[in-house]
C-alpha cells in the first residue's frame, strides 16, 4: 500500500497554501499525493518545492513535470 495517495482538490490547495500560491488551476484539477523530493514523484503527485541551505527545488520544477508531476 503506497501511504502517499491522498487525493487534493484546488480548494485543498487554496486552504493550505492561499489563492496567491496557484497559477492557472480551475476547479477539475486534482492530485494523488505530494512530494518534495524528485526522486520519489510519481504521476500525478504534487511537487512542493522547497529551498534549503544547499538546495533549491525550484530548480527541478521541469523534471517533475517531466515524470509526470500533476502540478507543482
């Protein structure tokens, strides 16, 4: 059993992060799941991109998307 397939609307996202936060999402978009590491994204995941000391994930925005990330 894979624990990381919850699923998340764009009203989820809208209460987690703020309508500020998304960019071109309506209301039949969806997610299974989230990650913040690229190693572990699987389709349909929503990538978190987070900035540390020696990382930023930003910079890794088109791999996700590339392994089928459904929005980041």
């Amino acid at each position: 059993m894979n624990p990381n397939r919850a699923e998340f609307s764009t009203r989820d996202l809208i209460r987690l992060f703020g309508e500020d936060a998304l960019i071109t999402v309506d209301d039949t978009w969806s997610s299974r799941g989230i990650s913040t590491d690229t190693r572990s994204i699987e389709p349909g995941n929503l990538f978190v991109a987070l900035c540390g000391e020696t990382t930023n994930g930003h910079h890794y925005l088109a791999t996700v998307l590339e392994r089928g990330a459904a929005g980041a």
